[in-house]
C-alpha cells in the first residue's frame, strides 16, 4: 500500500468517525456515542498526517501533532470535572494547542498577512474585541483566560495564513468554532438551536483542514529539498 492510499483511508476513516459524531449529536447530544466518537476524532486524524508524511518529518508536521494531542486532552480531560473546573480544563489544554500551532505557523509570517495585507489584521482585532466584549458580563473571574485564549487564538489564524490557503480557511473556521463555545458559556440564553452541533461541526472543518493543508506543504517542501539536493549532486 502505497503512503498516498493509507493517509486517503485513513481521511476516509476521520470522515466516516466524524459524521457518526455529528449524526449522534443531533439525535441524542447526551448520548455515550457522542463521548466515544470525539475522544477518538484527533487520534484517528493524527494517525492520517503521520500516513501521509515520511520521515523525518518537518517541524511543521510535528508540531501540529503536538496541537492535535493537546486538542485530544482537550477533548477529553474535562470529561473528568464538573463546572468551572471542567471549562477551565478545556481552556487549558487548547490554549497549549493554541500555542503550538503558533509555534509551528511562525516560521511562515513573511508569507502571512502580516506582510502581505495587514488590513486584514484590523478584521481580527474587530472581532476579537467585539468576541470579548459580549463575553465579558457572564464571564466573570473567566475573564482573563478568556482575553487570553482569543488573543492567542487570533495570532494563531493570522500567522496561518502564511502556512497556505487550505490552512488559513481551516484557521479561520477554528476561530468560528472556539467563538461559538464562549458565546454558548458566557451569553445567557444563546439563540443558537443545536449549539454543540455546530461546535463540533466547524472544529471538525478546522481541524481537518489544517491538518491537510499542513501536509501539503510539508509534502512540497521535501519535494522541494529533494530538487535542491538532485541539483547539488548534479553540480
């Protein structure tokens, strides 16, 4: 089986694992299935980057490994507390994937809207204060994490876009997804029918597409090495 057919199956499988959550969310959200299927979601996507990239991997490639394990811990640890203590928990781990992904899209920022179009960093400044100002009266001493969280989660989406198109559509949908969750916490009466669905919908969309688009880039820049080396034996 040749690397391009096992990350295909492996995708195919994500995909099949993820309409089976997202069907179980919208019949019974509090269903042990829709507990089960996300647990196992970012193993199952993980295992597809490491089919469809070789070793040695870049830095680009593992690191986003590393943002997929903490968003599985943040998946699942606050399974294990109740209340602030539970929210707390998710924050945590998915401002370290935050926080990693940040690491893995820096070396890219020249090619990032920092450089090319920073207008468009005005649109995430807009929108993460405005996130944060509707936040802000339910969310109490959740504030500062919070602020924190959007902050990190904002230069996050900036800096991948300097990553490649597929990872910044991805990136954006993230900020989608991670907004929807603050709103469905701190916002009393939340008109949003279905909210854990559509979380999960577009974290899912977020995911998938950063990690596909990171393994396209990390497949042209060892194509692009191994030109480089080709041409260096020829010399």
């Amino acid at each position: 089986m040749t690397q391009g057919i096992a990350a295909r199956i492996a995708f195919a499988g994500f995909g099949v694992l993820a309409a089976v959550h997202l069907i179980a969310q919208l019949i019974d959200p509090e269903a042990m299935s829709v507990d089960a299927t996300q647990w196992l979601l970012m193993p199952v996507l993980a295992a597809a980057l490491v089919l469809g990239t070789t070793a040695p991997r870049s830095r680009l490639v593992e690191l986003t490994l590393v943002a997929l394990t903490f968003s599985w811990l943040g998946d699942t640890a606050p399974d294990l507390f109740d209340g602030d203590t539970s929210f707390l928990v998710l924050v945590g781990f998915f401002l370290c994937a935050q926080v990693t992904y940040i690491a893995a899209f820096l070396p890219y920022r020249a090619e990032s809207v920092l450089h090319t179009r920073r207008w468009v960093l005005a649109v995430f400044a807009v929108a993460v204060i405005a996130l944060v100002a509707v936040c802000a009266p339910g969310a109490g001493v959740l504030l500062i994490p919070v602020v924190v969280y959007a902050l990190c989660l904002a230069t996050m989406a900036v800096l991948a876009t300097g990553v490649g198109r597929t990872v910044a559509i991805g990136a954006v949908i993230f900020v989608v997804s991670d907004s929807l969750i603050a709103l469905r916490a701190f916002v009393e009466d939340f008109p949003l029918p279905l909210s854990g669905f559509w979380v999960m919908l577009t974290y899912i969309a977020a995911q998938v597409l950063i990690t596909h688009g990171v393994m396209t880039r990390g497949r042209a820049a060892r194509d692009e090495n191994a030109d480089r080396s080709a041409a260096s034996t020829l010399e």
